[in-house]
C-alpha cells in the first residue's frame, strides 16, 4: 500500500512557480499512490497550494488575499454540489 492511496489532490500553483517545480511535485505525489486531479470536483480529498516564498509582508500579504479568493471560489463549488 502506497502512503496516499485512497488521495485525489488539485494542485493551485501560482503564476511564479515555475512548471519544473509542479511536475516534480505532481510526480512525487503520484509516485506514492495519490491520484492528481487537472479540474477541482467532487472527487478531490485535498487542495495543495504551492507558492515561492515572499521576501517582502506586501508580496506575501496579497498571496495571501489570492488564496483566500480561491478557499471562497471551491466554497461556492461545493454548495452547489
């Protein structure tokens, strides 16, 4: 039994990821049995949010504001499920 059977992740990644960083992340995961998901829906367990670090409060504040945007759009997708 892999360490994240049973798992299906949505990955958000910021515009300042580079793609490298994603596939390397999206190999990690399903190499250890989790099923990564290209579309939220019903079927993902867990919502990954993957973001550089900040090196000033005002760059972190507003990825900050981003991530709260998404929690409020996969809230609104889950009540009309």
């Amino acid at each position: 039994m892999a360490l994240f059977d049973d798992l299906s992740i949505y990955i958000v990644a910021y515009q300042d990821v580079e793609a490298s960083q994603t596939a390397a992340l999206v190999a990690k995961l399903q190499e250890n049995g989790a099923a990564v998901s290209k579309r939220f829906s019903d079927r993902v367990t867990h919502v990954v949010v993957q973001r550089t670090h900040h090196s000033d409060q005002t760059a972190a504040n507003e990825g900050d504001a981003r991530l709260r945007d998404i929690w409020k759009r996969i809230d609104q997708v889950l009540v009309q499920l």
